[in-house]
C-alpha cells in the first residue's frame, strides 16, 4: 500500500509545548485577573478564620460550588461588621489563583453581609419550633447526681475533646467507672451514631450521667448537633445529659435541650464531678466549725475552771498551804543553823584541848584526842540524825494532816462543799430557807440545786 507521501500529500508531525506547573498556574493566573480583576460574587461564609497577622479567611459556597476567599489586613481593618459562618454576604474583589496549591480564590476588597446564611436560618428555624414545644423549659431539665459512679461518653475515639475530659476525671475523680460509646462527631451519620449512643445508656443503665463531646469547629462542622431527631433523643432521655459540643462561644441545638450545657468538654468533666467536690468541701466546712466549736467549749471551760480556783475556799486553802511551807522553811534553816553551832563549839575545843596538850608527846595526844573526836563525832552524828529523824517524821506528820485537812481530800472521800448563792460556804442548815438556790462543788464537777425541804438533825 503507497504511503501518503508517495501520493503525492506532505505531512509533518505537530510540535507539543511541555508546560512547568509553575508556569502554567502563573499563565492561567494572569488570564483570570486580567478577565475578573473587579467581580461581585455573593455567597454564604464557612471556614472562617481570622490570622493573628490580621488577615481573615474563609470560603464563599452556595448549593453547587465554593470558592476560597482572602481579605488582607488593609481592607480587613475598614469593615464595620464581624463577618461570621454561615452569613449571606456580597463580596467585591478580584479573582486569582494562589498559586501554592493552584487554588481558584477571591482577594476580597469590600463585603457586603446580606442576611444570615442558609445553615444559621435552619438553626433559628428549628430553635423556635422546639423552644415552642417546651423542649428548652428548665423545669423538664434534670438535676445531676450528686455522686456519680459511671460516666457515659458519646464521642469519637480519636478526638481530643475525650483526652481533655479523661485527664481531668483521672486527676479529681479516679474511682468513677467511665464508659465510652464511639461515635462520629462530623459528617453526615454523625447525628445517627450519637443518638444511638443516647439509646444505648438509656437501654443498658450502664451510666448516671452522659456527657455528649465534641471540640470547636465550623457552622458545618456542628451541624449534626443541630439535628433535629437528635434533640429530642437528648429531651427523651431518662440520664442527665451534659452538652459539651464547641468552643464557649459555639451554640448548638442540643445545648438548648440537654439538662446542662458546658461551655467546653474540659468544663462539663468538672462539672460532672463538682457535686463531690461540693460534698469535699461542706464535709471540710463542718470539720472546721467543730474544731472551733469545740476550742470555744475548751475555752470556756478553762476560764471556769480559773474561776473557780479564784474562790475563797480555794484561796484560804492555798493560804494555809504556804503557811505550812513557810513553817518548814524556818524549820529546815533552824536545824542548818544549829548543826554550824555545833560544829563550830566543837572546832573551838579541839583548839583549846590542843593547846593545853602541846607540850606533851604529840603522837600520844594527838592519838587520844583522835579517839575523843571519833567519839564525840560519832555522838554528834547519832544525835543528829536522831534530830532530823524527829523533824522529819514530825513534818510528814504535818503534811499528812495538812493533806486531810485539803477540801479535796475530804470531797475524794464523797463529801461536798456547798456554797448558797452569794458563793459563801454552808455550815448551818438554818441559814437557808426552801427554795434558795445552792450549788455543790464535788471531787469533779459542780452541782447546782434548789432547796425543797430542811431535814431535822440526827443525833448519833
């Protein structure tokens, strides 16, 4: 078969230009601001974020696309208004490509808001139709338990949302049993698995309280909380159920209907736990007012006690007391003072016996005179120690009888010092009449009584 150059046509392979991904975006890039550089594009915000740098971010959608948006610090600082998720917005810029990751996106000069967005009008929408149900009533919202042995947790496993709650829980309250039912927190069968979660704590009894988690995120990121099936699973439920979906600032419909709602999930494990820490704390309030209650009493009873000890039956005991000790004061130095006495006549004659014997054979006087001091010594001891002897044994004497005449000796033995109320010391039955008050001062304690009836005297 001839080929086509042997028929007589001339054919020539097409050259191809081989583009860099960088050069091709740059291209495309300049075609599109050059097309586009003034544009109106009106759209609902999601994924907003705004940058420590003052620059905001956030994506334009409606129901069949989306486009990413940049607004930089410049124009960012003249807007008047917050721009927030789901809000309908008009925005004026110029479109380009960014070209880091070839994304199509609007470099956003002016926003314009144009109502609330399609997620926020749901939002509202099923808010008023269960707020007029009742679903929202504090009075259906049920109380925690004060003391909760197992904590249900409907979340996903992955989340930090259930580390943040688990070390606070293990931290403040290790004896409580948790049980965790895995859930998906995002997406579409995130509000099915939860409310199974929900019907399985209320089916098994497994928990006293549920705690529902999830961290913060978008308007679409929490849209499953805002369904409604799964409110009234969490109206229906007979567990307590804590909300704690989002930031502080999030709000989702469950947080309406749950019996609590936690601004964080970090925050609804210690509110789960704070009824045992209230009890903690009334258990250490009470300890604490018993400590003072009884160093009151105490105190009290010591200044009753000084008193009592400043009475005058004490006083005039305490008197005769220090008299006897001062007698035998005066009687330990007058004994000291006269064993000097002697000790000192016997010095002078010895003294005098040596002088008159000095001429004589020393050895021999003085051997002698050894013995009759030996001797005289050995007398003096035996009159001493009779001495003392005879003073000791008078003064245990004397203690013993001072000991008997104690008023508490004598009311250790079962008697009783009875005073009338002017705090005098009864001696006469006749001196009181019926009906005068008495008090009776015992080995421990003290008495008060009334007189009912003087009996006469018994003569044995």
């Amino acid at each position: 078969m001839p080929s086509l150059d042997q028929l007589g046509f001339g054919f020539t392979a097409p050259s191809r230009r081989v583009w860099a991904v960088k050069d091709i975006v740059a291209a495309v890039r300049t075609h599109v601001e050059r097309e586009y550089s003034d544009s109106w594009i009106e759209g609902e915000i999601s994924n907003f974020r705004a940058h420590e740098s003052g620059h905001i971010y956030f994506t334009l959608k409606d129901d069949s696309a989306q486009l990413s948006a940049v607004m930089f610090r410049s124009q960012a600082r003249l807007l008047r208004f917050r721009p927030e998720n789901g809000m309908q917005v008009v925005v004026r810029g110029r479109i380009t490509i960014y070209e880091d990751r070839g994304q199509l996106q609007i470099s956003a000069e002016y926003i314009e808001p144009k109502g609330a967005g399609a997620l926020q009008i749901a939002f509202e929408q099923l808010k008023a139709k269960l707020q007029s149900e009742g679903l929202f009533g504090s009075t259906r919202k049920k109380p925690l338990p004060l003391l909760p042995r197992r904590i249900g947790i409907v979340t996903s496993p992955q989340a930090a949302a259930l580390r943040d709650i688990l070390n606070i829980l293990q931290r403040r309250h290790r004896t409580v049993n948790i049980v965790i039912f895995p859930a998906q927190v995002q997406g579409e069968s995130a509000a099915a698995e939860v409310t199974a979660g929900l019907r399985y704590f209320n089916r098994s009894h497994s928990a006293d309280v549920i705690i529902v988690a999830r961290g913060g995120g978008s308007a679409e990121d929490l849209a499953a909380f805002n369904d409604e099936a799964l409110a009234r699973i969490v109206a229906e439920s007979e567990i307590p159920v804590i909300s704690a979906v989002g930031h502080e600032t999030d709000f989702t419909i469950i947080d309406f209907v749950a019996d609590l709602r936690a601004p964080t999930p970090s925050a609804a494990a210690e509110l789960v736990i704070q009824s045992r820490q209230d009890l903690d704390e009334q258990l250490e309030g009470s300890r604490l007012r018993l400590e003072k209650a009884m160093r009151y009493r105490l105190l009290l009873a010591r200044q009753n006690l000084v008193e009592l000890s400043r009475h005058g039956a004490f006083a005039r005991m305490m008197d005769l007391i220090h008299r006897r000790q001062q007698r035998l004061d005066d009687l330990v130095y007058r004994i000291a003072h006269a064993e000097r006495n002697l000790l000192e006549t016997q010095r002078r004659k010895f003294e005098m016996f040596s002088a008159a014997v000095r001429h004589y054979d020393l050895r021999r006087v003085l051997a002698g005179i050894g013995k009759e001091l030996s001797s005289q010594t050995a007398a003096v001891s035996s009159v001493m120690r009779n001495f003392l002897l005879t003073k000791r044994l008078r003064l245990e004497h004397v203690l013993a009888q001072l000991e008997a005449l104690s008023p508490l000796a004598i009311l250790d033995r079962g008697y009783a010092l009875v005073f009338d109320a002017n705090g005098k010391l009864l001696k006469d039955a006749d001196k009181i009449k019926n009906g005068d008050e008495i008090t009776a001062r015992l080995s421990r304690g003290t008495i008060a009584a009334t007189v009912k009836q003087k009996l006469p005297e018994t003569k044995t």
